[in-house]
C-alpha cells in the first residue's frame, strides 16, 4: 500500500536528516 511505502520512506528521511544534522554518528547507523 502507498501509505506504508511512505510511511517507510517518512522513517528513512526523519533517520537522514538527523544523520546530517550531526545528532546521529555514521557508525550508529
């Protein structure tokens, strides 16, 4: 379903945007 798909996607952005905002290190990920 396209909701689920995006909800994924939602999660995946939230995850890269504190990934670059420095909050997250890469060795977390």
């Amino acid at each position: 379903m396209p909701g689920e798909a995006k909800t994924e996607n939602s999660q995946m952005d939230v995850t890269i945007s504190l990934w670059q905002a420095g909050v997250i290190s890469k060795s977390d990920v």
